[in-house]
C-alpha cells in the first residue's frame, strides 16, 4: 500500500495545571496509515479524541509517545520530533488543513485570503487569485464578498472561504476537520465532489464528519477512534 502518513504507537494527555496536576489521558497506542488516493474518517463519538489526533498530526499538539511520519520530499519526517522549522515546511509543501473555523489576518478580501497559500509556494498573485476566484464561484459565493474580509460573513460563507483555501493547493495529504458543518446541501455536495478529485489526484485524506451522508459519501475506510481512547484519569 503506497502510504503517505503513518502513525504509530501515538499518545496523547493533558495536565489539568487548575486541578492539583491531574493528568487527563485522551487517546493512547494511535496506530495507522494513510493510502494515497484514499479518505481515512476518523469515527466515534464526541469527545473520544478525534480533533485532538488532528491536532497533533498538524503539529498543533505535541505528543507523549510515537511517531508521526509523513513523506515529504520522498523522504520520511517524523513530525513528532520535527524541529518548528522542518514542521512549518512540511505544512507549506506537503500537510494541509482544513479547520472548522477561519483563522486569517483582518481587514484581507476574501479572494486575497484563499489566494494566499499559493502566493506563498511562489506563484504570481495574478494567477493565484484567478485559482482562488474559480474556487469561490464553485462554493457559491457571491462575487460581490469577494473584496470583503471574511470576519463579515456569516458561518456559512466562512466556512466556504475556508475550505476554498484549504482546497487551492497540491498537498500530498490533507487533513479535514468538520469542513462541511456550516455548508447547506448545495454547498455539501460540491464538497463532496471536490473531495473526490483529490482523490482521484491521489491526495491522502484524513478527516472528521459528523454529517452520516458526508461521511459515507467520501470514506473509504471508518477508523474507530474509541479503540485509542484513553478517558481514565491518573493521577
């Protein structure tokens, strides 16, 4: 299997600093891969851990134990010992993320927010805002807010800018966190379409649905997430 992320032996806690030092374990002993072409839904209920290996994955969590490795470059990183450096390029060549919420610099036009990733791996702002205004349309979003910074839209029209960005790239794997959980059917199904061209691309996907329908329509394998889960606190 032509794997391009593989996870072993991964465990994650949190000190509650608040609550005399207890030690809250999330998940424990997190082990897969992740297929070229293919989109891995993380599966089990709220609160088992599902963000949290997200996060760490992206390197937004460290983690307690295991390794993380993504191929980058044809090469193997460990993201779990990677140094900043090494992880910020890793992200702007190779990882992806689609967050449920957008985070961007105030007072930049929607177009310019999309546009900015690819801006960023070298290309001119002309044709990346051309990549951007075509991403745009297909996710219905009026032309007219184009111009505008996204901190005035609604959920709704965030989340398309969101994942119009996310989406602009080439990253060999792309992790999706909820992206369709603000979007109404019209804007799910072209989602879903998008997710399956990136497949088709042989971009690997590791994501979270809860939309049953969104899920089964993209999944090609459902990782329960509740055989890592760690709740028990210890002291």
């Amino acid at each position: 299997m032509d794997s391009l992320l593989e996870v072993s032996g991964v465990a994650k806690s949190f000190t509650m600093h608040l609550r005399d030092g207890i030690r809250l374990d999330v998940v424990r002993d997190v082990s897969f891969d992740l297929p070229r072409g293919q989109c891995v839904v993380l599966g089990g209920a709220s609160g088992v851990g599902k963000s949290s290996i997200l996060k760490m994955l992206y390197g937004n969590y460290g983690v307690d134990a295991g390794a993380i490795r993504i191929r980058h470059h044809d090469q193997w990183i460990d993201l779990a010992t990677a140094d900043p450096r090494t992880v910020l390029e890793v992200r702007r060549e190779t990882l992806g993320y689609v967050s449920q919420f957008l985070r961007v610099v105030p007072r930049v036009s929607a177009l310019d927010v999309v546009a900015e990733p690819l801006v960023a791996r070298g290309m001119a702002m002309e044709d990346a805002r051309a990549r951007a205004a075509g991403l745009l349309d297909r996710l219905n979003l009026p032309k007219a807010l184009w111009s505008l910074p996204p901190a005035t839209f609604s959920g709704g029209e965030q989340q398309r800018v969101n994942i119009a960005r996310g989406f602009i790239t080439d990253h060999a794997v792309l992790l999706l966190d909820e992206p369709t959980a603000s979007l109404d059917a019209e804007n799910r199904a072209v989602v879903i379409a998008m997710i399956a061209e990136k497949k088709r691309a042989g971009t690997a996907m590791l994501g979270i649905f809860h939309d049953l329908e969104v899920r089964d329509a993209v999944a090609d394998r459902i990782l329960d997430v509740a055989l890592f889960s760690a709740r028990e606190k210890v002291a």
